[in-house]
C-alpha cells in the first residue's frame, strides 16, 4: 500500500489535508493485519501520512487505511492503519515511534490489540501534570518559599531517579507551617488539561468507568473528583493542625505499587475485563499502573515514560487517547 499512496495524486496536491481523502478510505479492506498504527495530526495530508509509513518501512508493512470512527469530531484527522510488523517486536519500535512524531509534529501509535468502546472500562488518571497542568506540590512550595528546592526534588522523582516514598516525605516536610488557605487559593485557579472534558464525556456516554489515582494530595483530587464527575479518587492526606500543613503525610503513601493496585481493584469492584482497563499518566511513578493496564498512555510524559508506555500521546490533547480505543 505504501508504494502506491501517491500514484494517483499530482505533486500540487500531495501536500493538501483536503486531498487526504484520495488515499484513505472510510473502511478497512478484508486484509489480514495483526497491529494498527493510528496516526494523528491537524490538517494531515497525503505527503505527511506517507512519510510516516517510509519512515516506518522497515519494521512495519500496511495492509491497509481507512478513518478513525471519530475523524474530525473532535477537530482531529485521524488514520487508522492496519498491517503486520516484520520480524522486530513492538518494544522496539517505541523509540522509532518518537523520532517520527517529532519529524512530522503528529502523535503515532502502533497497537497490537486494543480496548473498546462497545463494552464497559475503567480509565486511571494521574492528577499532577495529567488531569491539570501543575505538579500541585510545587505551588504549594511556591507560595512558602520553597519553590525551587522542592520542584527539583519533584523533577527527580517524576524521572525516577528518586523513590517516590522518600521524595514525597522529603517535599511534604518542607511545607510545615504553610496556611491551608494557601491551597485554597491553588485549588480556586487550578489549570484542567485541554481535552479532558471531552475524553471524559466521551467515556461516560460508553459506561466507562473514571477514576483519579495520585501521588498528589486530597485536597485537590477530591476537588476534581467532583468537579469533573469521577467515580473515584485515591491520593495523599496532608496532615493539618490549627489550619496549617504539619509537614506530615497521613495514612500510606499512594506510589506507584498502590495506583497499580488501585486498578486492579476498581476493575474487580466493577466488574470490568482486564483487556478493557487503560491507565494514564506522565510520570515515572505512573509505569506500574500502565503497565498493569491493557493499555498504557503517556501523556506529555517525560522520555522514560514515552518510551515504555504501550501509546504516547506528545502532540495533542487528552481526549487523543479516544483514537487508541475501537469503536
């Protein structure tokens, strides 16, 4: 398929989102495949898609193209290929998978199987960096002074160079004395991710299940827990006394064993398939859940992640993940 993708276009016309339509179909021919790429851009033309499918010709032969189910709905163009992998395995491939989303500004990703949307999932989110664009720990340091020397600490541990537990304990001790007002005025101007209203919309109308599993605080899970309409929500206790932090965390710390636990145990309370389980996150302490997870997303996550993640989604929004699914 790839030798041919551009036969019937003129050279004027290669490089226009409006001819994208000449080469790929609204759906998949009978060929046997055994994973799909999904590729996904603004205003991706026939030039584009066929540079990724060059780029990839070594490790990956299509059979096939056709439209996403929610091409365009959400102001994406999105391609579904299907084909076979040729003699590499999938872990490979990752790093691959980054250098062409970077040369061509588009999210890729290559699946072997995937959940869908005609039956019941759950869906775990980090918070920090995920759901909302801080590291709330971080503002919470910020606004005692501390800013600098708690957000490399955080840095650290979100690149796993630091075990979450004594990264934690570490950055929490350094916020004694802060007011709890000062949360309050985080909490009030918290910034949510671009997509996240529509992924989860989007989910709620298929009887998925949502939930937020965070190394973050209380405070503001349980904020946006009911803010967005969760079903669930674990994270951290700040210990408070006279309306000031403690430095103290209270209860165990949610790392990244409990979040894959968290799945695992909202799956069975509710009933729903493993292969239907899908875990997102941007961090170090986010690669056990992920891994727990029929499918794991990164989300603008840092290298480590990008790579070990089953899809990464480094260009656009959250509701990016919705082209990983079938319909």
């Amino acid at each position: 398929m790839k030798d041919t993708l551009l036969n019937n276009i003129d050279n004027d016309d290669i490089h226009l989102a409006s001819f994208l339509s000449h080469v790929v179909s609204n759906s998949h021919n009978d060929s046997a495949y055994s994973h799909t790429l999904t590729v996904i851009g603004q205003a991706v033309t026939p030039y584009l898609l066929h540079s990724v499918l060059i780029k990839l010709n070594d490790v990956f032969t299509p059979s096939s193209a056709a439209f996403h189910h929610l091409h365009k709905q959400m102001g994406d163009d999105v391609i579904e290929i299907r084909g076979a992998l040729q003699n590499t395995e999938l872990e490979q491939i990752k790093p691959l998978l980054g250098d062409v989303s970077k040369a061509y500004n588009v999210d890729v990703g290559l699946q072997g199987s995937r959940p869908s949307l005609s039956e019941p999932g759950l869906l775990v989110m980090d918070m920090d960096s995920t759901v909302i664009a801080i590291e709330c720990i971080d503002e919470i340091a910020k606004l005692a002074g501390v800013g600098e020397q708690v957000a490399e600490v955080t840095a650290k541990a979100m690149r796993g160079e630091i075990a979450f537990n004594d990264s934690l304990t570490h950055r929490v001790a350094c916020l004694e004395g802060v007011p709890v007002s000062h949360l309050n005025q985080i909490r009030d101007s918290i910034p949510i991710m671009p997509g996240i209203q529509a992924l989860l919309t989007h989910l709620k109308q298929h009887n998925w299940k949502l939930a937020i599993a965070s190394g973050g605080f209380t405070f503001f899970a349980d904020h946006l827990k009911a803010r967005l309409g969760l079903d669930f929500a674990i994270s951290n206790t700040l210990a408070v006394k006279n309306e000031q932090l403690t430095g103290k965390v209270e209860g165990e710390i949610v790392n990244a064993d409990v979040k894959a636990r968290t799945v695992n145990a909202l799956a069975e309370k509710w009933q729903i398939s493993a292969k239907q389980t899908v875990a997102m996150g941007d961090g170090a302490n986010d690669l056990v859940m992920m891994a727990e997870s029929a499918l794991g997303v990164a989300c603008h996550g840092k290298p480590l992640v990008n790579e070990k993640a089953d899809v990464a989604i480094r260009i656009g929004n959250l509701h990016s993940l919705l082209y990983f699914l079938d319909k």
